[in-house]
C-alpha cells in the first residue's frame, strides 16, 4: 500500500510538472519578455467571437521568401522581429534556427505562394469572460474595422522564441477598462 | 430464482447466523444466495451506487467552476492560477486517502477518478486561457491524456481507461490535421495494454474489462481510418474488413462464454462492421473508385511517411491470418466465410483493376444472401430470436436496397413488402411455437 502511494506522490508531481512548466515560462515572458505592439488588423465581424475568447487577426502575418532558404507549409521556422517607424512590430528575417541575443519568434508556415510566405501567429486568442464576451465582441470590431480611425493592438511579451499577450488595446485602453466602462453606461 | 429486495435483505442477514450456528456450512449458504440472485441484485445496486456517485462528483465540480466563471473578471492572475489549479490539488488528494486507506469501493474510485480525470484538463486549459496562450489541440489532448493514464493502474479507475482510449482518438483526429505523426497511437494504446491484460487474467467477463473492451473497439474503429488514411487509399476496405474480422475472432476465442450481450462488444462491432461493410461493398461506386485513387496515393505519398503506417497495415493482416488459421482449425464452414472479407475484398480489388466491378457487385451480393440465410437458419436451429430476426433483418434490407435498385411498379412492391412481412411473422411464430412445444414436452 505504502509503495503504492509513493508512485502515486510521484505520479502527482509530475501532474503538478506540467501546469508548473506554462506558469513558469509564461511568467518569466511577462516578467522579463521585450514588449511588442502587434497591429490588429480587420476581421469578418461575424466571427471575431468564437465561443469565448475573440480571434485575433493581425496586420503582420507575411514575409518574404528568401532565395538562399527555401521552406515549405508545415515547417517550423525562427522570425526575427524589429519595430516600424510607428512603433510597431515587424518581421525582419527568417532562420531555421533561433538566433542568440536576437528577439524572435518560432512560427509555423501556412503557406508559401510566389516568394510570399504566410506564418500562424500563435497568440491568436483572446480570452474574455461569458458575460462580457458580446461587449467585447462589439469593442473590438470597432476598434479592428478597416475604416476605423482606431488605434488597435496588442501588447506582446517575447522572450527565447516564446510570445505572451499582456494586453489587447484600443485607442490607448485596455480592452477590460473599456468592457467595464460600457456595462456600467448600458446600466 | 429472483425474490423480491426485502425477502433478499433478510436472508442475507440470516444466512450468516445460520452458517454461525452450524446449521448450514458457508458454500450452502453461497449457493442459497446466488439462487435467489442475492449477488446479481447487489451487483446492481452497486453499479447504481457507482452511477449516481458519478453524476454527483460531476455536478459538484461543474457547480464549483460555474460560480468561479461568474466572478472570474474581478480575481487577480494570481488568484486565477491557483483557483485553476486548486481542483487539481483537490482531487490529488482524495485519490492518495483512497490509496492510503485501501478503500475498494467502486463507487469511491470511479468518482474521484472522474473529478480528477477533468481537473487535469481543466487545470492546463485554464492556465492557458489565463495567459492567453493556447497550445495546439492535439497537443494538450496528448498532455491531457498521458497524465490521466498512470490513474488507470493506481486508482484502478475504468472511467479514466475509458477516457484515455477515447481520448486517443480525438487525439488522432486532431494531430492528423495539424501533421503529427498519428502512428504513435499505437505507442500510446500499447502504454494501457498492461492494465487490460492484467484484468482479463483475472476475470475476462468482469465489468471494468468489458467497458474498456466497448472503448476500446470503438477507439480502434474510429482511429484506425485515420491513422492509415494517406496510405490507403481504398485500401481501407481491406483494413477495416480485418478489423472487424479480427473483433469477430476475439470474441469467438477469449470471450464466447459471455452470459449477457452487453459483455460481448466485439461480437457487435465484429457482425456488424462486417455486414454494414458488405452492404458498402454491394455497390458499383465504392468499386469505380478503385482505379483511380490506388496507384496515385501510392507514388505520391513520401516514403518516411508509408512505411511505419505500411508496418501497421502489415501487421493487422498478420493478426487477421493468425486468428483465421486457428478458426480453420476449429472447421466451423459458416464462421469462417463470414471472416473472409479481407480475402473476398483483396480479391474484389485485383478483379477490379482488370475487368470493372461486375465481379464484386455479384460476390458481395451472393456474401450478403448466403450471410443472412445461415444467420436465419442457425436462429431457427437454436431457437434464438435475436439471431433469427437479425438473419431475416439482414435479408430484407438486401433485398430492400435491391428494389430501389431496379424500376417495380407499386403493385409488384407492394406485394413483395407483403410477402417479406409475412416471412419475419411467420419465422417468428414458428420459432415461438417450436420453443413452446419443446418446454410442454
């Protein structure tokens, strides 16, 4: 019986080991990760709430193809990222491998037509309480549409290839403070 | 015998005063008891006593998180990583008391094992929602699945087999679309076999073993398409033609003795995969799909690809003729045509290739007549309903699917409904009246 517990006691660390390896490296993104605005750009107003987080999609999604480094759909690839003029981020270049000292990110390739590469951005979901989820919704594809004057991004934490969203904002505001600010006026 | 519960209760009270005093000796007072169906009674109250347990520890956990979602906007990311993780920590606990005071109680195990089942789930989906950050669906099922399977052999809990092999295969689904490499199933399926293999030695008709079995073949069913699916190309007639054959033969070798159906899942996967897949069969279109598709999947799919899933191909056809040659051996004609599928497909397929599928659509047919007149005889042979209705269901929808084949005007059938109605009434009456004369004499 005692022996039986002992494996158990170990079994449940390693259950602990798995949650505590997401806890560990995320917070030490959000701690210690460079920040990077990624530019949102506009979504199908239909579908930006998919059950209970909104899908995020961004301006930056392309790169080119380089001649000498040829990939194909599927690969996994290292992205080296920089920020515009407007302080936003973009993607610089592409590796096979990380590079040290270099702020990146390991995407996946969706597609590769005519020189143009199209990479999965892996912070894509949004996640936003049932309640206030319809008022999110309604935020964020004001804030997203093609033809609005709004400032939308999202605030990024990268750090060794990993990325953590610390926050979405609209017009310089949080996305939860504006969420709060139109349920207490609809009250 | 059956008696009612409270006569049950009282001579369960007394049997043991009874064999105390000398009056009867302890195996009388057994047999008294499973007479009267004092252990397949008890044995229902404790399958009861296990449901009920189950739905409540379920509904407690759904209710827990429910009120957390409610607040969950107004907690720090502090307090929402550790109220994600406290169900975790919940459940740990429970299952090491249970561990630590050797409680055997169905009822016990399988709940904690359910509530402990979802709060690992829950605790990486949480997190992850917590810092926005999501991994790939197939790999937080793995994740999920792989930290559920060592409760299988220390909690002993069937819900979390169940779970797992059920797991694995929406996990199959899942990593075939993000291009995993879904062969590892069988790495992952064989880490449980140890457990299964323990409990079929034990009792291969016991209750946790019969529901893993039910998991297990549905597991197989819907995985194995997916698994072999860029290799096959129709190929998969022949694949699951042996998968269902080989559920056929198991059941036949290690579990013919099965009292009830419900302890015979791979008798009914077995019959029926393979008759709904001879009813596929009987069609021209499967079969003009076989010229185009086979050699096209062959040379394109890359070879680091084919050859694990090849192997796999490989060694389903291995255990099908392993298990055919020993039915041979036993000389039983019937049991052995109706397993012959994979040849009859394999067959159905070189035929094809060269003439069309004239050939298959007459074979399939002529299979699907010959299955559902033995099946009818043998339920006439042996008395049994269920066997003779199945034979006659097994005709009719031949001969149903058949007639809408072809063009009969309403009056020709109308009779021939007629006349099939009259033939399951019919068989039916002669089959009671045959039973009743036989228990009168």
């Amino acid at each position: 019986m005692h022996k039986r517990l002992l494996v158990f006691i170990l079994v449940a660390l390693l259950q602990w080991f798995v949650p505590g390896l997401m806890i560990f490296k995320y917070e030490s993104t959000l701690l210690s990760g460079k920040i990077f605005r990624f530019e949102i750009a506009p979504v199908d107003p239909y579908d930006a709430l998919r059950g209970r987080y909104l899908w995020l999609s961004f301006k930056e999604n392309t790169l080119q193809e380089r001649a000498d480094l040829k990939v194909t759909r599927g690969q996994y690839i290292y992205v080296m990222l920089k920020t515009d003029d407007h302080e936003f981020a973009r993607f610089s270049d592409y590796a096979l491998e990380p590079s040290r000292g270099k702020n990146y990110l390991k995407l996946q390739v969706q597609y590769n037509y005519n020189g143009k590469i199209g990479v999965e951005i892996p912070f894509r979901k949004y996640f936003v309480n049932e309640t206030s989820a319809s008022k999110a919704e309604i935020i964020y594809n004001r804030g997203a549409r093609a033809d609005s004057k709004s400032e939308a991004y999202v605030l990024v934490r990268v750090k060794n290839g990993n990325a953590v969203i610390e926050e979405l904002y609209i017009n310089g505001k949080p996305l939860p403070e504006l969420i709060k600010a139109e349920m207490l006026q609809a009250q | 015998m059956r008696l009612r519960d409270k006569h049950l209760r009282w001579l369960s009270k007394e049997l043991p005063e009874l064999v105390n005093q000398g009056v009867l000796d302890s195996s009388t007072s057994d047999k008294l008891l499973k007479y009267y169906g004092f252990h397949e009674a008890q044995s229902k109250r404790n399958l009861l006593l296990t449901i009920f347990s189950f739905i409540g520890a379920m509904l407690i956990g759904l209710g827990i998180m429910l009120l957390l979602a409610h607040n969950w906007d107004n907690f720090s990311r502090l307090v929402r990583t550790l109220i994600s993780l406290a169900p975790l920590l919940a459940s740990q606990l429970f299952a090491a008391w249970i561990i630590y005071t050797g409680r055997n109680s169905n009822s016990w195990r399988e709940s904690v094992g359910v509530f402990y089942v979802c709060s690992i789930g829950s605790s990486i989906a949480l997190i992850g929602q917590i810092y926005h950050v999501t991994s790939s669906a197939a790999d937080f099922l793995l994740s999920w699945m792989l930290l559920v399977l060592p409760l299988v052999y220390l909690l002993k809990a069937g819900v979390a087999g169940v779970f797992y092999l059920l797991g694995l295969s929406f996990w199959t689904f899942c990593a075939e679309g993000e291009r995993q490499n879904v062969v590892l199933y069988w790495v992952w399926l064989s880490l449980m076999s140890p457990y299964l293999w323990h409990l079929f030695k034990i009792n291969r008709y016991r209750a946790q073993l019969t529901i893993l079995n039910w998991a297990l073949a549905l597991s197989l069913t819907l995985s194995l398409g997916v698994i072999l699916e860029d290799v096959l190309a129709n190929g998969w007639m022949i694949l699951y033609s042996a998968l269902f054959s080989i559920f056929y033969m198991i059941h036949q070798f290690y579990f013919d003795n099965a009292v009830s159906s419900w302890q015979r899942p791979y008798r009914l996967f077995g019959t029926r995969g393979i008759i709904i897949l001879s009813f596929i069969f009987s069609y021209e279109d499967v079969w003009n799909q076989v010229n185009r598709d086979f050699v096209h999947k062959f040379t394109t799919v890359s070879p680091f690809i084919m050859m694990p899933k090849l192997m796999v191909f490989l060694c389903i056809l291995i255990l099908w003729g392993y298990l055919f040659i020993q039915l041979l051996k036993r000389k039983e004609s019937f049991r052995v045509l109706f397993v012959s599928l994979p040849i009859a497909a394999s067959l159905s397929h070189v035929i094809t290739f060269w003439s069309g599928p004239i050939i298959p659509l007459i074979l399939f047919n002529m299979l699907l007549l010959i299955f559902g007149v033995c099946i009818t005889l043998l339920g006439i042979r042996k008395e049994q309903l269920d066997l003779l209705n199945e034979g006659l269901l097994i005709l009719l929808v031949l001969i149903l699917l058949r007639f809408f084949d072809v063009d009969l005007g309403l009056m020709m059938r109308g009779i021939i409904f007629i006349i099939l109605g009259a033939v399951f009434l019919g068989a039916n009456w002669f089959v009671i009246k045959r039973r009743q004369k036989r228990q009168n004499a």
